[in-house]
C-alpha cells in the first residue's frame, strides 16, 4: 500500500478529506485530471505510506488538513475492504463533516450492480453488532448519474456526533479498460500518452462541465 497527497490550500474547508483508490494507474490519472480540470490549488506531494493511519487520525481529530491525502490500497478488494475499516475508524468524529471520494472501477459494464454489492458489504457491516454495539450510523445514498464510463454515487453516513458523505467514482468496467481505447497497454509510457488522449477528450467543450463536477474533490 502507498500513499500520495493532494495540496490544497486552507481555504476551503469544504473539500474531499480524504481519497481511496485502488492503485498508482488510479492516482497517476486521478491527479493528473484534477490538474487539467483547473483545480489549481492541488499540487503532486509524495507521502510517505506507514503514515497512513496518523493522516486517518489527523482527519478525525481535525477534520481539513492542509491537503488532501490519496491511498492507494493495491486492489478492489483491499480498497473495499478499507472503506469499511475506514467507515468504522470514523465513528471517532466529534462535531465534524468530512467527505471521502473512492474511485473504483465496476469490473462489469453495469456500475448500479456494482456499487449495490459494495453498498450492501458497507450495509451489512454497519448492521454487525460486533462491529458498532452502539451508535451505529445511518447511511442513504442517491440514485447516482453518469458521465460517459464513469458513475458517481453520494452516500450521506450520519454518526451520532458528525456526518461524512462518502462519493463514489466508479469506472465502467475498468479504468485500464477505458484507457486501452486510448492505446494503453501496460507501460509506464504508454500510460501517459493514453492519460492525455483521455483527458483531451474528458476536458472537451462537451464534458468540461459534468467531468468538473464529478471530479470536483470541494463537493457538496
């Protein structure tokens, strides 16, 4: 597991705490795009990975930092798998609204079916006994929308002393497989040509605004 981080200046409290993804092609194009979109106050930061619980910490305790915090978990199951553990961990907050944007892809060409069973996992988790025997949040979640292979879905968890919306970005089927219409074939280089094309197209008159506002890390 590896961590990466988003600057992003103090003020706008209103911005993603922290980010999931489930590997560096994820990050490399999720970083890469906010950048293009215009976001200017994010700036590339390494960090280092055994910091990963302090940096979950710090955002319980403080909320906004002064950047935002990228994970990188080495694989869906082990992103899904750290959702949860991320959703317990945050029943700590007191007083807070923090936002959490997982970008994760469908591994299907039907992403309703595959944030259901991800919604289902989360939902039979915080349902355990053993895992909140008391003050278990609640959580609702929207209908999601799309934007051409990507869906997003908002979940609003309500804890008994503060809220976090989880945002959900997922690819349809696969970000690898999106990128391969771009010539992407598993090479560090090849990668980055194909992120250009992609992001060409993502950023064209067309998409800007609804790729800005699925991408936007400050979301309401």
């Amino acid at each position: 597991m590896s961590g990466i981080t988003l600057k992003q200046t103090s003020e706008d409290p209103n911005c993603a705490s922290i980010m999931l993804c489930e590997g560096q092609h994820d990050y490399e194009f999720i970083g890469r795009l906010i950048s293009k979109l215009g976001f200017s106050s994010y700036n590339l930061v390494d960090k280092i990975p055994k910091d990963k619980d302090k940096v979950i910490s710090r955002v319980i305790n403080y909320g906004q930092l002064s950047y935002i915090p990228v994970i990188i978990e080495g694989g869906r199951s082990k992103l899904d798998g750290n959702v949860r553990l991320l959703i317990s961990r945050l029943r700590s907050i007191n007083g807070s609204f923090l936002r959490v944007i997982i970008l994760r892809d469908a591994d299907s060409n039907d992403p309703d079916e595959a944030f259901n069973v991800l919604k289902s996992s989360i939902d039979n988790f915080i349902n355990d006994p053993n895992r909140f025997p008391l003050h278990k949040p609640s959580i609702t979640c929207n209908k999601g929308s799309n934007v051409g292979q990507f869906a997003s879905y908002n979940c609003m968890l309500k804890y008994e002393n503060g809220n976090v919306v989880l945002k959900f970005i997922i690819v349809v089927p696969s970000l690898e497989s999106f990128l391969s219409k771009y010539s992407y074939i598993n090479n560090k280089d090849n990668l980055n040509k194909a992120i250009d094309g992609a992001l060409n197209d993502l950023t064209s008159v067309s998409m800007l605004n609804s790729v800005k506002r699925l991408f936007d890390p400050c979301f309401s």
